[in-house]
C-alpha cells in the first residue's frame, strides 16, 4: 500500500508567527543599518570638522605671524599646509571666479604697484594664486587623498620641530608668553592629519 503525503495547511496563528519573525529580523537590520550610518557620520562629521579647525588654526598663525607675537618659524609652508586642509566650499570658492579676479588683481597690484602692495598680503596672495592655478592632479586628486595628509604632518612636525628650537627648548615653548599660543596652533595643526591617517589604516 502507497504511503500518502499529506501537505500542512498553513493556519492564522502559523501565519502571524512567520509574519512577527520577518518583522523582527527587519528591525534587526534597520537597527543595524542606522547604527552604522551614525558610526559613519560622525567619522565623516568628525574629520570635516578638524579640516576646519586645521584650517583656521593654520590661519590663526599666519596672522599671528604678522602681529607683535611673531616667531622665528617658517611661515610659508603654513600655504601648502592651508592648501591642502582648506575646506571643499571655500577650496571651490576661491578656485573659480572670484579666486581668478583676487589673483588678478593681487598680481597687477604686485607687477605695476609694488609699493602699493603690503607685505603682509604675500602670503595669501600666494596662497590665492596656488589655489587658481594649482593643476587637477595636485587639486583634486592629491588634495583629498593619503599624501595631502603626510604632506600636512611633516609640515606640521616641521614647524612645531623649528618653534621649539626658536623658544630656547620644549618647556619654553610652553612656558613663555609668545610661545604658549604659538604652540597650541602649532599642536592644533597636527589633529587633523593623525586623525586621518589614523582612519585610512583603519
């Protein structure tokens, strides 16, 4: 005699149960996927936000630079430094249009009215002027990737390196009045590319 297979109607309560369990595993996942997106968000919100304040901090002492506070460092590797950390909005900004009509006229004023042109404009003329004419390759490409970065550390190792030799030692460097804001700047400086280096190895 043939044995008979007989299929399992599937009943309301079985349904409910499969129906609860798909519901659950896509909580799960969403849980999961707003985790990870958080995760990378802050990573994201993290290291743009240090660009900024590398930035700024760069800025800060070029200014610095040119007050009664100035310093034996060399300064104008603060420019590529500023090159590579500028922020992408303002990178754009002065990129086109309005970067193009400042080097203009930065570079008649320069030429055809050198004692018209103060000093402490030069660098950041210069820095206009690299921003405009600094091919694709090293803008685009270079600029956002591993080697801008390197190239930011050992500017920033460079200079912190040269303040501490200009103040007499590390605990001048920290002690004297000049030297304290002079080295936070500097310190500041590194924050930004160890923080992304340290998420590319990751």
């Amino acid at each position: 005699m043939a044995k008979q297979s007989y299929l399992k109607m599937m009943t309301e309560s079985d349904a409910n149960e499969l129906i609860h369990s798909d519901l659950k595993d896509l909580a799960t996942a969403a849980k999961k996927l707003a985790n990870h997106a958080i995760n990378l968000g802050s990573v994201g919100f993290g290291t743009s936000l240090l660009k900024w304040v590398a930035a700024f901090a760069a800025i800060y002492l070029l200014i610095l630079d040119r007050t009664n506070w100035k310093s034996n460092i060399l300064t104008g590797l603060l420019i590529p430094y500023i090159f590579f950390t500028l922020p992408s909005i303002l990178f754009n900004i002065f990129r086109g249009q309005i970067g193009q009509w400042i080097a203009l006229v930065a570079v008649i004023l320069r030429i055809f009215f050198p004692k018209h042109f103060p000093e402490w404009l030069e660098l950041p003329a210069a820095l206009i002027l690299l921003i405009v004419v600094a091919p694709s390759l090293i803008a685009n490409t270079v600029r956002g990737d591993w080697i801008g970065v390197v190239i930011c550390l050992v500017i920033a190792g460079y200079l912190l390196q040269e303040h501490i030799r200009a103040a007499g030692g590390f605990r001048n460097a920290f002690t004297k009045a000049n030297g304290i804001s002079n080295t936070v700047g500097i310190v500041i400086l590194f924050v930004y590319p160890v923080w992304a280096l340290v998420l590319d190895i990751l």
